[in-house]
C-alpha cells in the first residue's frame, strides 16, 4: 500500500498511525470488502439484485433485454421512482408515509377534473395538484409533531381519506381520458431526448466527479490536509462515464432515452445535493440518527420533520402527475393497487434504513429499477398481478430482512 | 472548613441568592457561587442535593424562581438554551447527545455548519483537526461514525464540541461516570488543557477522588443549600461529611465497621 504523503511530516489527518488509509486500489478493494462484512452494504444488494434479475428474466424470454423494452421500463419507472424519493425523506427521519398511493391517486384525479373537464390550463392544474400534496404533507406534519400521533397511523388515515377524496372528485364515471395530443401526454409515452443530448448528459456526472474531486483535493492540500487519492476518483469518473455511454448507446438502439427518466434523474440530483452538501440535509441525517441530540444541537426538529413530509406528499402529487401522462387517463385505479409498496419497496432495496438515519436519493433510483425490472418481467412473461404482487411482496420483505440483517451487524462491528 | 478566594481576576460567573421552587419543594435555596477564569470548581452533593437544578438553570433549561446571574460584570437572563450558548455558556450533557450515524466533523458543527447551502466541508475537517489538537485528543480519524468510537473518545468529542462556540465557561454533568480509569484519565487531562486555555470549568460528578484530582475547588450542595466550600486538600473523611451533613454518617459507620473487622480479624490470627 503506497501513502502519497510519506515523504514529509504527516498531514494533519494522517498523523494516527492506527488509521489504515485505503489510497491505493487493493487498499479501496479492502476498505470495501470491510464495509460490506461490517453491514454496510450500499449499494451492493441493488446491484446484485439487477445482475440476478436481468439473468433470469432474459433466460426466460430474450426480449427483456431489447432496447425498446427497457426504454418501456424507464419510462415506467420515472413515476413511481418520483414517489420514492418523497419516501427517501420520511424514511430519513425513520418516519414513514403509507399514502403516497392515494396522494397521487389524487393529483392524478385534481388534473383530469381541472384540466380536461372545467378547462382550466395544464399548468394551473399541475400547481395545484402540487399544492395539495404539500398541504396534506403539512396536515401530517401537524398531526406527528403537534398531537404526537405516530406517522404511520396519520398516513394510513390519510390512505383512506385520499382514497376517497379521489373517488369523489372522479364522480360516478369513474375515469377521464386524457387529450392524446397534449403536451403532457406526449411527456409521459413519447418525448424522447435527442441522440447527442444523451451522449453529452452520459459525459456530465464522470466530469463533475473529476472536476469536484481535483477542486477539494487542491482545497485540502492548501488547507494542510491530506489530497484525496486521485487516482480512485478518477477511476470512478471513468467508470461512471463508461456505464451511462454503454447505456445511453444501447437506449439508442431502440427509442432512445425519455425525458421523463431524465426528469426523475434530475430530481434526484438535486435532492441528493440537498441531503449531503446543506445544512437541511445534515439536519435531517441528525433527526433521523439522534432526535434529542439533533434537538440540544440547536436544530429545529418540527421543521425537519415538517420539511419532510411536505417534500414526501408534494413529490407523491408529482409522480401521480407524471402517472396520468404514462397512462394518459385519471381513474379510479391511479395510485391503486401496489404502487404504495413499490415506492417504500424501491427505497429500502436501494439501501435507505427504515430505522432512520441512512440513505440517499440514490437508493431511489435504483431500487425502482430493480422493482419495475421484476414487474416488466413478469409482465413480459404473461402473468397474472396476483402472481407479481405476491413476487413484489416478497422482495419487500427480503429487502427488510436485510436492512435488519445489516443493521444488526453495522451496530455489533461500531457502524452507525 | 475554608472558602478560598483564589484568583484576584472578576469573575466571569456570579450567582446570588438563586432559588428554584417547583411547586411547594424548594429545590435550590440561596445558592451562591463564583467562576473564575481558568478555574475547575467541582459541584458535589448527594443524589437529590440540586446539582443538576443548577446547571439546567446555568444552561438555561430552567429559570430560577429567585436571585439574579452575573455573567462578566453584568446581570443577565438565560431565558433559553440558545440564550446561554450565546453568551458562552457550554454544557456537556451526561449522555453527551451525538449522532451515532454522523462522522466526528458532522457532529461537531451540528447546527453550526459553515456555509449552510454548500456544505465546507474542508474548512470544517480543518477546524475540527486543530481542535481537536489543541485538546491533545487522540481521535484517530475525524471522518469515522461516531458508533465506532469508545466513551472516552465521544466524551473528548463532546467536550470538543462545546469548546467551538468559544464559550467562557463549561460545565461537565458527570464527565467520567461511565468511562474506565485510563478514559477517566484522558478525560481529567482534557478539563485541566480546557481550564488551562482560561476558561471557567463547573463539573459535577460523585467521584471524590476525581474531584479532588481536578477541582481548584470544590462547592458542596447539600439539600438544595450551600453547605460549604473546600479545596483539594480537604480529607476525604471532612468532604463525606459535608455532603452527608454529619462526622457521623453512613460512610464513616461502615469505615468504623470494616476497621473493627480487620481489627478482629488480625486478633483472631
């Protein structure tokens, strides 16, 4: 193992000799491989999961793995992947909310009601959509930090009520079809980016991490700290560039990659940046890992919680927004079924706690992938919805067996 | 029994005639007591005697019912924990109140954080590191998880923390009561570097031998009432008796108790 700093006396934070510093490559494979037996897994099960699942599903029929189909299945995952981020926050905290299903049940039902039957414009329709959620985040807000009610009972309250607000507004018709010409529909089935567009967006995320990594690196040595090791997160802009060139290439093959996808990956980017580069996402990290320490710290703990919930309903509003233009109608059956689960689902596969405390907008992203991989596979295979749900309820429970397994184990070797 | 002025500095602290009643019990009555700079005073009293009263209404968790706090000359009020920290009043709690899941620079800047919409998060591992040095901590890396450190080092972190504000006065509620001897150890080293750089200390603790090994000098509660100020030199046997309220106690008894045994004992043989 090679230090870059052995030269000179050693800098500020490397002068404990007790610390292993993993510069090298074999070092960051150790460091890894320490992580992943102490418990913490990251990403390591979503990335096993899809490996598993591609395997088999192509096995079973080859068209899973067509350009077209997963140019589909992106698609399909930019709307309940919106809905999980909102979860992604409320897990944060060690909360939860079991109405997203509904909430975006509704959104879809205020924009076929607004838009399509009173004529109201598409923009006007989708505020308020989105002022809904955020309100009903602020009534659960209310509910848990004012009256002490435990979320989960508020939101499985609010379940029903959403439920049943969106029946109501439905009306005894029960579905409203959306104008297949608009702009919002085209959103949600056809509006696919330009060829170069997504080969220049698949250079950006590797160029970030090489400029923001050579940046804080040039800072640290000025600083008197030790540079960051160069070489690995070069490594890792490289391989990052690599994976979304080879996706973007293979998207293109078919379709090509839909705005909608890049929509929700654009949300995520930013509620990632929000969770590990401000003070808010500092704060919700604290509440979720120590409430009464994150208290005394001087933090406003309603806020964050406030925060959270609101951000949950208002991005729920959101997906059930993008859910009217996959399917361009706002019906009964939006929100339905088993879209709740695989919101909560999608964010604990991708390694979010349900203790609170840990998890990124990141595991969002992946773990619907992972989940709508399986439906579209077994879609694709022709079976029935009792059979996924039943298969989707199972991946539920492994992935909380998990998160429990790990969570175990990251306490007995000194992990948070 | 010798109170002793030892500093000719102003106080940074002064307390008057505080009084704190929760309904009809007086937990605090007439307390009177001095801070000065670079100085360790040692709160001791039983359980019950009002030393955390105190400090809650130092770190202005409580108000007192009565009397008034001189902070560097002047009267103020704490009406809040935001108020004293302000001032420059730190505590450390018992159970110290960090977040497991937060490296050591996250739980030091917790609420503090430079730059809150784009984290710096050299300039606060930078900050923390000479704090940290200062303090002759040995915390090996200030990017681990707190849960991976022992209780010496989270009280080292503790501590470090309350010093970032650049308070006047720090209070310990029972700093070493959960450690073992060489945390202990570590942990008194740290309060005499604090008072060195000359700050007040208050620590609280039931550990006499501790107290006597840090404490410029030592402030008996008893009963919600001063009963006394000592030195370091006091005997064992006169601090007992101070916190207990009488030369005849539960202490000395089963001192006089276990003498007469060895006693017997060496006749028998």
């Amino acid at each position: 193992m090679t230090t870059p700093d052995t030269e000179t006396a050693a800098t500020l934070d490397r002068a404990d000799t007790r610390v292993r510093n993993d510069d090298s490559f074999a070092g960051a494979w150790r460091g890894f491989v320490d992580r992943v037996r102490s418990g913490d897994l990251g990403m390591l099960p979503v990335m096993v999961g899809l490996v598993l699942i591609s395997a088999v599903f192509t096995a079973l029929n080859p068209v899973f793995l067509a350009p077209n189909n997963l140019v589909n299945l992106l698609f399909d995952c930019a709307t309940v992947g919106v809905i999980s981020l909102g979860i992604v926050c409320v897990l944060m905290l060690g909360e939860i909310d079991l109405s997203v299903g509904s909430m975006s049940g509704l959104a879809s039902a205020i924009i076929g009601v607004l838009w399509v039957n009173s004529g109201v414009p598409l923009p006007v329709a989708i505020v308020a959509a989105l002022a809904t959620g955020a309100l009903v985040g602020f009534v659960y807000a209310i509910f848990y930090t004012r009256l002490g009610m435990p979320s989960f009972v508020a939101t499985l309250a609010g379940l029903l009520a959403l439920l049943g607000m969106q029946l109501y507004l439905l009306g005894s018709t029960g579905s409203i079809n959306l104008p297949f010409q608009s702009d919002l529909v085209r959103f949600g089935q056809t509006m696919i980016m330009p060829k170069w567009l997504s080969y220049l967006l698949a250079l950006v995320p590797g160029l970030v991490v090489a400029v923001t990594g050579w940046r804080t690196s040039q800072r640290r040595v000025a600083a008197g700290l030790s540079p960051l090791a160069m070489r690995l997160v070069l490594a890792k802009a490289m391989v990052l560039t690599i994976a979304l060139g080879v996706a973007a290439w293979y998207l293109n093959l078919g379709r090509g990659l839909p705005w909608m996808f890049a929509l929700f990956v654009l949300i995520a980017v930013v509620l990632n940046y929000a969770l590990t580069r401000t003070k808010w996402g500092r704060s919700m990290f604290a509440v979720g890992g120590n409430r009464e320490a994150a208290r005394r710290a001087g933090i406003n703990v309603k806020r964050i919680y406030m925060s959270a919930f609101i951000l949950c309903s208002t991005l729920a509003a959101a997906g059930g927004i993008l859910g009217a233009a996959r399917l361009a109608s706002s019906s009964q059956q939006a929100g339905t079924g088993d879209v709740n689960l695989n919101a909560i689902a999608a964010a604990v596969i991708g390694g979010t706690s349900l203790f609170g405390g840990r998890g990124s907008a990141w595991s969002a992203v992946l773990g619907i992938i992972v989940i709508q991989a399986i439906s579209n596979g077994l879609t694709l295979l022709n079976l029935s919805s009792s059979l996924r749900y039943m298969i989707t309820g199972a991946v539920l429970a492994i992935a909380v067996i998990v998160d429990s397994l790990a969570r175990r184990s990251r306490v007995s070797h000194g992990r948070a | 029994m010798s109170p002793s002025p030892p500093s000719q500095t102003e106080p940074i602290l002064r307390l008057r005639g505080i009084s704190k009643n929760f309904g009809a019990v007086s937990a605090l009555t007439d307390i009177e007591l001095d801070v000065h700079p670079g100085e360790v005073v040692a709160l001791v009293g039983d359980n019950g005697a009002g030393k955390s009263t105190l400090v809650k209404i130092l770190a202005g968790v409580f108000q007192p019912s009565a009397g008034t706090i001189e902070y560097l000359g002047k009267q103020v009020t704490l009406d809040g924990p935001g108020r004293a920290l302000e001032l420059g009043i730190a505590t450390v709690f018992q159970d110290l109140a960090l977040c497991e899941n937060l490296d050591v620079v996250a739980n030091l800047f917790l609420g503090h954080e430079l730059s809150p919409f784009q984290l710096d998060e050299v300039s606060m591992e930078l900050r923390a590191w000479s704090l940290l040095r200062e303090l002759a901590a040995r915390i090996p890396s200030v990017r681990q998880p707190i849960a991976s450190l022992s209780g010496g080092q989270r009280q080292t972190v503790a501590i470090a923390r309350s010093l970032l504000l650049e308070p006047k006065i720090i209070m310990l509620d029972e700093p070493t009561a959960a450690l073992g001897v060489a945390q202990t150890a570590e942990v008194l080293n740290l309060i005499e570097r604090v008072r060195d750089r000359g700050l007040g200390v208050i620590i609280i603790s039931h550990n006499m031998e501790d107290v006597r090994a840090v404490a410029d000098r030592i402030v008996v509660l008893r009963l919600g009432r001063n009963n006394g100020v000592f030195t370091a030199e006091t005997s064992h046997q006169e601090l007992v008796a101070a916190i207990t309220g009488a030369a005849e106690n539960a202490v000395t008894r089963r001192q006089r108790f276990r003498a007469a045994q060895a006693a017997t004992r060496e006749a028998g043989l």
